[in-house]
C-alpha cells in the first residue's frame, strides 16, 4: 500500500506563511500546521500565532527543540550565529521540523510570493517536497495583504512598531534601525541581547550581532540618531524611486518591502 502524503505548512509568525495559511484553509483540509518556536520569538509573534489559530480553527503545533538556544549556544562555543554561522537555524527550526515530518512523503507548502526572487534555506529531505502555491497563483504582496485584512487577521503587531521580520528578537539579519526600535519598544530583550554578545565576546573573536558594532555601541545616543538619519534618508531615496516606477508596480507595493530581504524561509516568511 503507497504511504499517505501528509501535508504541512510551517508558520514562522511573519505575515506571507499566515496569509498562505488561510488561503489553503478549505483547499486542504488534512493540513497540518505548525510553529518552529525558538523560545526567543518577540512576544508579537506568540500573539500572531495564537489568533491565527482562532482563525485557521485549528490547532498549531509547536515543534519547540528539546535544547534550547542558549544550550546550541554552548555547543557551539559561545560563537554567536550569523549569516554565515548559521546553526540556529538548522538546530532550532531546521532539526525539529525533519523531526517532526519524519521519513514518511510530505508535502511542505511554502509561502514565497510571485514578486520576490528570493530563494530559501529549507530541508533537502528527499521525502519532502516544496510546493509555492503563491508563486503558481500569480499572488503579490498586495493580494497577501488583501487576504489578511479580509480574514481580520491583519499584519503582525510587531511591524507597527517598524520591525520587518519574524523570528528571533535578536535575529543578526535585522538591520540597525531594528535595533534602535527593539531597543525602544522591548529595552529588556535588547539587554539580554547584549548580554549574549558579551558572552560571545568572552570566548570568540568578539562576534557581534549587528555588523561592525556592538549593541553596546549601537545603543549611544549620537549612533542611533545617526541609523536614524541614514534610514531617513534611505527611505526618501525609496520613495524618490517609487514615484519613476510603473504604475503596475506601485499598485502592487513593489517596492515596499525592504531592500534586504536575505534570510532563511523556515524563519521569515
Ligand atoms: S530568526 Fe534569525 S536568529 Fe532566529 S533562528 Fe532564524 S536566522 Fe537564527
């Protein structure tokens, strides 16, 4: 008898997997959904996930690795993880969700959108397949937006506050405006931050989350009105742009996400 395929969407409490979610919501009834937590996700995230699903009216199963972050930190030498170093995500999100699928077909639906180019860091398993039902759809930013508002749902919280991403509060892919809004709006979790990177910094060669600079010296006065001035200005460049393209382009905000959009799929999407 040929195995059953299951089929699973993983949740990383950013807002185009949640959209991904209600739209495959009565496409696929037997979808199992589930939520890689690190245990260092911003407390927004906790909350996305929890109304989504109310929404979804199913449960969402959490695949918490039995070691946490600050054990595979110790593993690892105290080396904080970064673009280039970048076993948390294997050990945290990666390991746990191939737990999870164990050795039976899968099929693992992805919610990378029509308009991004980006590629992913996802499981090479060769019993799971990826499948972009955006990308087959023809969906853009815009129709994810569309599909949260409708469910009310909405954005996750934590972009109010001017954070583009999901995943870990401290997560190196952010960029130093991030920071300076974490720092404002959660001062506790840019503290313990810190104090990882000091402890980093005690065994390594001074690795720090953000390029080039310590928190610590991210966090002086005359630096954060500097990000912010820098970002300023970028965003007036942004917007200068945005006002050359084609009219197709800025109905479908185009380019409103971020410049940067690197990092890896199972986190952010
Ligand atoms: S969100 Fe960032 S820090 Fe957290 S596991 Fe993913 S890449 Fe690593």
């Amino acid at each position: 008898m040929e195995p059953t395929i299951r089929h699973i969407l993983s949740l990383s409490g950013g807002k185009d997997s949640a959209a991904l979610a209600i739209y495959l919501r009565d496409r696929v009834a037997e979808m199992e959904y589930i939520f890689h937590d690190t245990g260092k996700e911003l407390p927004e995230t906790y909350d996305y996930i929890a109304r989504l699903g109310d929404i979804l009216g199913r449960d969402i199963v959490r695949t918490t690795p039995d070691d946490p972050f600050d054990h595979w930190l110790a593993v690892y030498g105290d080396m904080l993880p970064s673009n280039h170093r970048r076993w948390c995500t294997k050990m945290l999100k990666l390991k746990p969700f191939e737990a999870y699928v164990g050795d039976g077909p899968v099929i693992n639906y992805v919610g990378l959108r029509a308009d991004e180019a980006r590629t992913g860091y996802i499981s090479t398993k060769p019993n799971i397949t990826a499948v972009y039902p955006f990308r087959e759809d023809g969906l853009v930013r815009a129709d994810i937006i569309r599909i949260l508002e409708e469910s009310g749902l909405g954005l996750p919280a934590y972009m109010h506050w001017g954070r583009s991403r999901s995943g870990c509060f401290f997560c190196f892919y952010q960029q130093k405006i991030e920071w300076v809004r974490l720092k404002r709006k959660y001062p506790e979790l840019y503290e313990e931050a810190k104090v990882y990177e000091a402890r980093s910094a005690e065994s390594t060669q001074g690795f720090t989350w953000a390029q080039n600079e310590s928190l610590e010296e991210l966090e002086r006065p005359e630096r954060v009105a500097e990000i912010e001035k820098n970002w300023a200005r970028d965003q007036e460049r942004r917007r200068k742009l945005r006002s050359d393209l084609p009219l197709a382009a800025v109905l479908a905000d185009a380019d409103v996400e971020p410049e940067e959009r690197e990092g890896c799929l199972i986190c952010s999407l």
